[in-house]
C-alpha cells in the first residue's frame, strides 16, 4: 500500500515529509552534508574526487513557498552557496482551500533572488524547458530554484485546474475517461512496453557506473587518511569516545559542560557538525566555532554553522544531514524555543534518526531575562514525544554521558536540557555514571537499610535533593537522579521497582518544570515539587526563594506532608 505521504522506511524515499517546508528544509540539510564531505574528501586528496558527488533536488509546492520554514532555509541556503540544491517549484495556483490568489501574491522569483538563488522561470509542462533549465542550474555557483507554471490535473479529462484534485485523488470515472483520452489501456497501473524497456535499457551503464564507484572508493580508502574518514562518518564506525575531566565537586554548569564535552568528542570525530541558533556564547558552542571554523561559501570543510536566529530550518537542516549520511549533526538554543523547533523534533523521532539538540537555560534559574524565556512546561512537552530521549543531566559528568549516549544511539533523536547556573560535580566515577544514565535513572546518594524518603530528581535539582536530604538527617533518604525518562522506562521491572518501590517510603518528586507527569513516580501519597505557573523577572536566586527551591523549603513542604499523610 501507498502512504498518504512520503515515508522513508519506502525504498526510494529519501525522507518523510507531509507537513509544509519540512523537506524543503531537509533538503538544505542533505546538500549541506553532502557538500561538506565532497570538500573534506577532495582535500584529503584529487583522487577522493567523485566519491560525494550528487545534487539534491526538491520539488516543491505553493503550500511549501507559504511556510516560513522555507524561507529561512532558503536564505540560508543561499548565503552558504549550496550550489548543489536545486528545486523545483510546481506553482499551479492550486490550494485545498481554492486559488492561491485568494491568500498569496508574493512574487517568489524576487524573493529568492534576494536570498541570492540562481532563478529560472518557465512552462512547466515543457519537458524540454525542464531539461534545459537542469542543465543550466548544474553549472552555477549557487542554489537554484526552477519555477514552471504548471495546471492541477494537466491532461485529465474534465478536471483540469480544479483545485479538489490537490488533496483528493480523481473519481473511478474520470480516470477511466483520462485514460481513454490518452490512449492508455484501462488495466490499473498499466505499463506501457517502451516505458519498461528504458528503464531496462539503463541497466547496463548504471551498474557499471556503481562497479566503478567501487573500485574507486577501494583504492582511495588505500589512503589510511581517507580510510579512517570514510570509516566513521559514511560507514559510522564509532571510534572508542573517552570522557573529558571535570574536578569532583567544584560548581560546573551543565551548559559549559556541554561545551566542554563537545570540544572533547569534536576531536575523535570528525563528522561532528552542528553549531547554534546565533547563541554561541550562551551555549558554550563558540570555541567549536573557534576551532573548527565557520562553513561558508569560500570555506566548505568548516564544521561550525552559524544557523543565525533560524530555530525551526536549523532542526529540520539537522534531519537532512542525519537522513543523508556521513554527518552526526547538533545544533543549540534556549529550551524555551524548543517551541519553535518541535514539528522538526517530531519528524526526526518519527524517522528513527540520530540528531543532537542542546537546550540551554532550562529552567527559571534563567533570572531576569523573565517568564518568556523561563521554560516551565518545556521537559514534559519534549517527552510526550515518542521515541525522543530527553537528558536532563544533574552534573557535568552525567552532562558528558548523555552527550556520549546521544552520539550512539543511531535510531533515536536526543535533548540536552542543560543549565544557565552552576550545579556541584559529582565525586563518583564515570563507568558507574553511564550505567545509571543508561539505565535511565540511577541512585545518586543512599542511606542505610530500606528508605524513609525516596527523592527521585532531575538537573539542577539533584543537588538541591541532596542537600535537603543531609538536612533531614532524622529521616533515612535516598536520592535518585533519573537523567531521562524513556531510558528509565524501558528497563525491566526488576529494575524499576527495586529502585524505586511501590511502597513503604515516601516518595518526592523534584523538577524546576510542571508537576504533571511526575504523579507516576510520587504515587497517590507521594509529593511532587514542581512550578506550575509561569515564571518572573527577577535574579536567580531571588527567584529559588520565591518559588519554593531551597533546601530549606523542600524540607519544610516534606515534612509538612508528612504530617498530612498523618
């Protein structure tokens, strides 16, 4: 059976699209990737020439020009000179909702022009025209969009330019007719004789074309340089990712952290390319940036992208680089504009690919940029989505781990939710961190026997678990960091009840975010400590006090209900 829309797991297609301007933003991701490993390999040596050697090609819609998305890739696209991009826009004047007209009178041509396009307007129904337009595009300096004026329905019988056959296919009946009117037999999926013979025709000279590909990689990859290369990005053979050192209880933020973490795994791979949405400084991206200088048109084997204020293109791009092959992609912004990216997070847990998000600034701690930019409801939003690992790390190790655990899970898209403050660096050592990260959550600090209070935690708020729990020291309390929900639910029970019991302890839940969500793991009688209103304008600190998240006042809410319970 068909799909409604393109899915990848179909041979043939290249990636799932459906919503408007997310494969036009692919699409910019994919000639991105495959310009910058066709560079990277021709300088490693003449003889790599030809091994990354291909065009991406978009076909594109009214709907698809409307969506924002692709504009910013667009421009983006334009301004790097991704010379390799060539779309074709169908404008047919045609919506579901009736004539383009109605809603639309941009003039894409100038537009893309500006952008800095190569532009092409013609017939679109001119097979010759389409031809000579390719050919024409092949051989610019920049990205290039082909706009052929085309009529919805071209060659049905009665139904041409109606605008019901955008989203619907044609009746039995006018596709009887259509047929007729052609001179095609009426069989479904009828084949014509001469079509199946081109095809056959092209056998030969395309497995020789693939045969001597072949023999061509085998002889580069003599080359111990491009060998290795070619190992770990197309073929994606890991090598062995060590962690960098942080010193045992000193004040890290899981930000800079990041930072740290990718300068260090940035130098065992050099297929790791990403960069952020014009926010360097914030998310600790700007010595990559420094190290590994920017991708520009006049610099192609750059591996920083400076994406600018593009939160939406800049996720859908990181599909296409994943879809396409030979790159591991990460890009960062604020949790708050998690918001802006989510159709694309989406679409990349859907396709089952591995691309990286770190969002910095991930709770009220963010101070007096005030409750704009304070993400509340934005962890439990990101983990509503399936098959999406959400990481919120309590230190820098745990920080260096997830990061780690995102470059290796090759079927599964990854967030980094990461501090703006300071968080304490945990003294235990890295083999028992990344089995409690793997296992999705983990005892941090225990007690002697069965546990009176059970704090199951996550980020910034472990240390604060941990603090209050050495203040209660009349109570016996284990505090469990649990970095990321899906890795903890996918364990066996075994596991997920001895460390966290159905009952005999109460159980405290503790996240600077919304409550929901939480109840599972608190149970009916259990506390859940969150923030279930917006933020305020006001410095960090001010702000813990205000909302309840010192130790102090975890303590007093605690055995307050402990007193309720009673």
């Amino acid at each position: 059976k068909t799909p409604g829309h393109p899915e990848v797991e179909i041979p043939g297609v290249e990636c799932t699209t459906g919503p408007l301007g997310q494969g036009f933003g692919m699409s910019t991701g994919m000639a991105f990737s495959e310009t910058f490993l066709r560079h990277v390999l021709e300088e490693k040596s003449e003889n790599a020439k030809g091994l990354v050697d291909h065009y991406t090609y978009v076909l594109a819609s009214d709907g698809d020009m409307q969506e924002p998305i692709t504009m910013g890739a667009a421009s983006l696209a334009g301004h790097l000179g991704l010379s390799r991009l060539i779309v074709f826009y169908d404008s047919n004047e045609a919506q579901i909702s009736g004539g383009v007209s109605r809603s639309d009178s941009t003039n894409y041509a100038t537009v893309f022009e500006g952008f800095g396009w190569h532009i092409q307007e013609i017939e679109g129904h001119d097979h010759e025209a389409i031809r000579t337009a390719i050919e024409k595009a092949k051989v610019m300096d920049k990205p290039s969009i082909i706009i052929g004026k085309t009529m919805m329905a071209k060659g049905s019988a009665g139904m041409e330019g109606d605008h019901n056959t955008h989203g619907a296919p044609l009746p039995q009946d006018e596709i009887d007719a259509t047929k007729e009117s052609l001179g095609l037999a009426p069989d479904p999926f009828y084949l014509p004789d001469e079509v199946k013979s081109h095809f056959q025709s092209r056998f030969e000279s395309l497995h020789k074309t693939v045969a001597d590909w072949n023999t061509q990689l085998s002889n580069c990859r003599q080359y111990p340089d491009i060998d290795s290369f070619w190992s770990v990005s197309v073929k994606d053979k890991l090598p062995v990712l060590t962690y960098p050192e942080f010193e045992d209880s000193t004040s890290v933020a899981t930000r800079k952290a990041f930072g740290t973490a990718l300068d260090h795994f940035a130098q065992l791979l050099p297929n790791l390319v990403g960069g952020s949405a014009d926010l360097e400084p914030s998310n600790y991206t700007g010595n990559f940036a420094t190290v590994y200088s920017d991708f520009q048109k006049d610099n192609k084997t750059g591996r920083n992208i400076a994406f600018g204020v593009r939160e939406f293109p800049m996720a859908a791009m990181m599909n296409g680089m994943s879809l396409h092959g030979g790159i591991i992609p990460f890009g960062g912004t604020f949790l708050v504009f998690a918001d802006y990216e989510r159709p694309a997070l989406r679409l990349a847990a859907i396709q089952k690919i591995r691309v990286i998000h770190e969002f910095t600034h991930d709770s009220f701690w963010v101070g007096e940029d005030g409750p704009t930019h304070q993400p509340i409801e934005h962890a439990m939003a990101l983990r509503a989505i399936p098959n999406f690992n959400v990481f919120r790390p309590g230190d820098a190790k745990e920080t260096a781990v997830c990061f780690k655990l995102a470059i290796e899970n090759r079927n599964t898209p990854s967030a980094l939710l990461l501090t703006r403050q300071g968080v304490p660096v945990s003294d235990m050592d890295y083999p028992i961190i990344e089995t409690g990260v793997k296992n999705g959550a983990y005892i941090r600090q225990d007690c002697d026997g069965q546990p009176e209070i059970l704090f199951i935690t996550t980020g910034s708020e472990v240390a604060l678990a941990i603090e209050t729990a050495k203040r209660m020291d009349d109570k016996k309390c284990r505090v469990i960091s649990m970095p990321c929900m899906e890795l903890f639910e996918s364990q066996p029970d075994k596991y997920k009840n001895e460390l966290i019991p159905s009952r005999g302890c109460l159980k405290v839940t503790l996240e600077a975010g919304i409550t929901k969500g939480w109840v599972k793991y608190a149970g009916p009688s259990g506390l859940s400590i969150g923030i279930d209103h917006f933020g305020a304008s006001a410095p960090g600190k001010d702000l813990a006090q205000e909302f309840g998240f010192t130790a102090d006042q975890v303590e007093d809410k605690i055995r307050q209900h402990l007193d309720n319970l009673l």
